[in-house]
C-alpha cells in the first residue's frame, strides 16, 4: 500500500512518514528531496528563480511520474494537495493522511526550525500565526480531503496507525 502524508510545513509530515516506513519495513520518500534532485537546486533557489507557478507544476510532474514501489510512506510537500488535481491523484493511488495542527502550534514549531522556507522569510510572532491561520484556512478544504486525519499532537507511530485505521504491522 502506498500512503500519503499531507499538512501543512511543520506538522511534522518528513519526520513521522520516515518512523512510520521504518517500523513497518516500508520505504519513505520524501517528495521535496526527490523535486530538489530533478531540479538540480534547493525548493527556495528554484521557487527564487522560477516562482510559484513553475515550481507548483514541477511539484505536481514529480508527484505523477515517481515511481514508487508497492509499500511505502511519501511526505508531500505541504501545498501539493491544494494544486491541480494532486490530492484526487494521491487518492486514487493510495490513501492520504492529513496531520492537522493549530496554527499557533506551527508557528511556534517553524520559528524555530532551521529549514529555509521561503513563503516565511522575516516572519516571526503574531505575524507568523496569523499568516499561518491565513495560509491554512486557504488550504484545509484540500487537506480534509484526504482519507484519514490525525491531531498532530502528542504523535506517535501507534496514533497515526489509528488513524490510518491500520494494525500494527
């Protein structure tokens, strides 16, 4: 089975796609690693030089045409479901869960995360939760639509096995 982990930056989608493959054995790709290769430049170098639109595109080509192997976890990168027909694409191929986390929460967690993201540059403070609460309410429609939710709090492997409605593996 192929399983989708979609939310917004910071809900911790890289870190618990990686414990979930590696507890059940399964292989984890991590989408924004695999556009960074085919890109030949970091996400923030490629969204600097092309924008937006382009890289949106490129996002959505990567998502289609990797080709992955029967069981595995893949995050996504956290606008992927919100453009074209990306989160229908996910699943039809797969299920999809959406790791759900306020924004206050977020906010605290990306301010003090040493990714470079683009979309964040100087934000910090009430400034960064209310882009965040902006930013999210734009796209939870999308995220809703996955297959399975989980409150991001207090995470665990076995939580988001609940969710995904699996037994341990």
């Amino acid at each position: 089975m192929k399983y989708f982990i979609v939310g917004f930056m910071g809900c911790g989608k890289t870190t618990w796609s990686r414990k979930l493959a590696a507890k059940w054995g399964y292989e984890f790709i991590d989408l924004d690693h695999v556009l960074e290769a085919k890109a030949g430049m970091s996400i923030a170098e490629y969204f600097s030089s092309f924008g937006e639109d382009a890289f949106r595109k490129l996002e959505s080509q990567v998502l289609k045409e990797t080709d992955y192997p029967e069981n595995i976890v893949v995050s996504t990168g956290g606008g992927l479901p919100c453009f074209f027909d990306n989160m229908d694409w996910m699943k039809a191929n797969g299920k999809t869960l959406y790791i759900k986390l306020s924004p206050k929460t977020l906010a605290d967690r990306l301010e003090n995360s040493k990714t470079i993201r683009p979309v964040l540059q100087g934000k910090k403070g009430d400034e960064l939760v209310e882009f965040i609460t902006g930013k999210l309410a734009e796209r939870e429609d999308f995220y809703l639509q996955a297959t399975n939710i989980v409150e991001g709090i207090d995470m665990s492997v076995e939580k988001l096995e609940e969710a995904l409605g699996v037994k341990a593996i």
